[in-house]
C-alpha cells in the first residue's frame, strides 16, 4: 500500500533549530514505512523539502511524523518496532514487519539514544 502525501501546510521548519522559514530550498520524493493497514505494508511517499535557514544554512525540514536522520521509516512505526524489541528477538521483529534486521537494530538504537 502506497499513500501520497499533499502539502497543506504553509511554511517549513528548519530540522536543526526548529525556526519557522516561510519558503523551501529545494525538495526530493521521500518513501518511509509507516504501519501495518490490515495485512499490507504501508509506504508513504512525499516530496521532503530543504530549507536555507537564516541560521543554519540549507538543512532538512522538520515532520512531526519522521526524523531528519536515520532508518526510512515514519516515527510510528520506529515506535512500534522499538516496543517490539523489548520483548521480541530482532530476527523475529524483522520477519513480522518484513524488514531487514540491520534495520530493526538501527531503529531500536536509535530510539534507545533518544531520538
Ligand atoms: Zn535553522
């Protein structure tokens, strides 16, 4: 399952220091894994913009939904593999989301460090 996502919002915030900056830099299509819709996998795919901060330079925009960094997953799923893995093996986290173990153990790591 694919969703596309369509802008409303106006505005970008800056992904390091969180200032609003009115206009985008430059955008490219993003796809992250995001939960399970009854047995399908779910992708959503979106244009991620880059802003030229005042402050920072070009840097990534900030989603309440996804991380600047890290695994190319939406941070509900991150948080459902991550509380997964407290009771589960990650060979076994990865064969229930279809996800290569090197990516459950990126995710769990990354969350583990706060993120
Ligand atoms: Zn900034």
């Amino acid at each position: 399952m694919r969703l596309h996502l369509e802008r409303t919002r106006e505005g970008y915030i800056c992904g390091k220091c969180g200032r609003f900056v009115p206009s985008g830099y430059d955008h490219s299509p993003q796809e992250l894994r995001h939960l399970m819709l009854w047995q399908h996998q779910t992708f959503i795919r979106f244009d991620r913009y880059r802003v030229d901060c005042s402050d920072c330079g070009i840097q990534t925009e900030a989603l309440e939904f996804a991380d600047v960094r890290g695994p190319r997953v939406t941070r509900a799923r991150g948080s459902l593999v991550h509380e997964i893995c407290k009771v589960a093996a990650v060979k076994a986290v990865a064969t229930l989301f279809g996800m290569h173990r090197h990516t459950v153990k990126a995710i769990d790591k990354a969350k583990l460090a706060g993120s």
